[in-house]
C-alpha cells in the first residue's frame, strides 16, 4: 500500500507526535511492505531513512497533488496546517482518510470543518489514543464512530539502556527529579519552581538534596525560547539542569535513572512519557489530564480547576498535594515499589509491536478495532 502521512512535526524533530510517526511509519515500511512518504511541514529538504521517504508539505490547494499520490493518507491532529485545504478539497481528494485526532482542538472551534468532515464520514476513520479523552467524547458526540488506538513504547530500548545518566552528567544530588518535555505553551514547567518552593520542608527539600533535570528539544515554535529562558529563571535559586537535544539513549537513561518524573502539563491527550515512566520503573506525578487516570504507576493530582481553554489551574493546596505525592514515590518504599510493578505491567500491553499491527488494519480495512 501507498500511505501519505500528513502533520506538522515529523522526524529529525523530537516530540511526542513525531515519535508515534516515525514508530508507525518505520514499522508498516519494514514489516508490512508500505511505501510510506512522510509529508510534514518540518521537513526542508526531502530525504530517507529506514525505508520510509521524508517530504516538505505543500500549502494551500497545492496539497491536494501530494494526497493523491498516495492509496490511503493519515493525516496526525486535525491541528494539522494543512487540514482545512484537504476538507475544503474533499471531491478532489483520491484516497480514503485517516485521521489522528489528537484532541480534536480545532474541529472543536471550526464547525464548519467538522460539517464537511461529517458530510463525506464515509470516506474517513477517526482515531483517537483513547476512550477516555475529550476527543473521543467529542467524536461520538457528533456521530464519528471513533477508533481506539493506544499508543505505544519501544520496550527494548529501555531494558537495553545501561547508561548511567548521573555519572554521564556529573549528577552529585541524592534526588533527581525529571521533566522531559517540550517548552510549549501548557507544558507547565514554570508550575515546577512552585513545587519546589512548597518542598522546601519536612522530608522533601529540594534546595538540600535534590535538584530537577529539564529534558527538551529545540523546536520550530516562536515563543519555545521565551518560555525556556522565563523557566530558567524562576528555577535559579534551586538546584537544576537544562538538557537540550540529548541523545535518544541518554533520555532513556534520565527515565531510568531519575527518582520520579514530576508532569506539570496543564492540558494533554495522551502522553508518551507516562508510558517512558512506566517502561523505566519510573513513578510518576501528575494532574488530571489527558487519560493519565487510566495510568497505573503514578499518582493523580485531581485539580478541577480550568480556564476558558480547558488548561488546569492548580492553586496552592493542589501544588502542596502535589509535592506530598512526590514525596510518598521518593520515600514510602511500599508505595513506591507499588507503583513501579504496576507501571511496569501495564505498559506490557503498549509495546509498539502489539500496537503497529491496529494501523495496518485500519488503513487497509477502515474496521473498527473493539
């Protein structure tokens, strides 16, 4: 099959998206004998690698040749740039549809996209990361008929990682706290100095014995910058580290190596690095997003709180809340070795080769996976 994989961010870019991409892409290429182009607007110049072809994405109505060179496109997040040229050019348009809603942020606030998109349904799968999250509500609210595909983890590439990330870095605290994301808007690393500030006292003292490692890439976005530098500042007067660009295996080793992995994210879907906290025996903190509750592992920090956009508003007795949890993961043996039997157990089930297997399946056949 000829499958056009359509998005905004893909490989040598680093996040979370890109890595669903570049698992799914590499495998269907390798395994199941697709000829994948990877068409995405990070992209400057075309090139190859592991079988699957790298393409910069048209604009406009220009699109529309790329899709149709293909026998079936994905498309990843209806945030998509290119999402409301391929709707707008819908009769044009060859191949039947699948799309990753990712949140369906923006059909959510564009209805008359979302009116083409149920007009043609025939012609599209809808496919959301879980039947928790607000996009699969949302999809069958207006009669989609979502299809469930998890995503994944490469298990092996932390049971093969024997690199001591402290040593490497010359890490000399008794703590390490880990924060791997990267500085959009929402991430919520700037919430971090506050649970810093809290945990100053009792068992968990952050300005004595522990110190919190950023983990992020440079990214294609404007205010990245602006938000990396206000966060180094505010988290100057604690111990800190602020990884840019490390190697694949070294964020791996940070996973394995860290105390727990604190998740400040204000919004999500459905976060890989819950399922990289997992795969490392890693527990983990975080507030209420996404389908993070339906993680085993960590510990939930429900905060009801939101703004007009949906994005967590944790006030000071939620932040105290959520330096306690840190705390039971760091020092209660009994929990912490709880949560990473469970973690790890779970997460068995989202190895990315259970998990490839559902795309094949939905791009060749559209069937609903139950």
């Amino acid at each position: 099959m000829k499958l056009g994989i359509f998005c905004n961010f893909s490989h040598r870019h680093v996040g979370g998206s890109e890595t669903v991409i570049k698992q799914v892409s590499e495998r269907l290429a390798n395994t199941c004998q697709y000829s994948v182009k990877v068409y995405s607007f990070s992209v400057n110049s075309y090139f190859c690698e592991n079988n699957v072809e790298y393409f910069k994405c048209k604009k406009g109505d220009d699109i529309v040749s790329q899709v149709n060179e293909n026998e079936h496109i994905w498309i990843y997040s209806d945030s998509f740039w290119g999402f409301d040229a391929i709707l707008q050019n819908i009769k044009k348009i060859k191949p039947d549809v699948s799309v990753a809603l990712v949140g369906a942020y923006h059909m959510q606030f564009h209805p008359d996209i979302l009116r083409i998109l149920q007009n043609n349904k025939k012609k599209f799968n809808i496919i959301t990361h879980s039947s928790t999250t607000i996009d699969y509500k949302w999809a069958l609210y207006n009669c989609l008929e979502p299809i469930v595909i998890p995503n994944g983890i490469d298990l092996s590439e932390f049971d093969n990682n024997a690199i001591n990330f402290r040593e490497k870095y010359g890490i000399k605290e008794k703590y390490l706290f880990l924060n791997v994301g990267q500085f959009f808007y929402g991430k919520g690393q700037e919430l971090i100095s506050s649970i810093c500030k809290i945990g100053n006292h009792g068992d968990l003292n952050f300005k004595k014995e522990s110190a919190v490692a950023f983990v992020f890439n440079t990214i294609q976005y404007k205010y990245g910058e602006m938000f990396l530098s206000n966060c180094r500042n505010i988290m100057s007067i604690y111990k800190n580290y602020f990884f840019r660009d490390l190697p694949r295996e070294d964020v791996v080793a940070a996973f394995k190596c860290a105390d727990a992995f604190v998740f400040a994210s204000k919004k999500e879907v459905s976060p890989l690095v819950i399922l990289e906290s997992q795969a490392a025996g890693l527990p983990w903190v975080s507030m209420n997003v996404g389908d993070v509750k339906d993680k085993k592992g960590g510990i939930v920090v429900e905060v009801s709180k939101e703004d007009m956009k949906g994005y967590k508003c944790p006030g000071a007795i939620k932040i105290d809340e959520y330096v306690r949890s840190i705390s039971k993961t760091v020092y209660n043996k009994d929990i912490r070795k709880e949560l990473v039997e469970e973690g790890r157990k779970q997460v068995l089930q989202h190895d990315w080769s259970k998990i490839y297997p559902l795309y094949d399946e939905v791009f060749k056949n559209g069937k609903t996976i139950s």
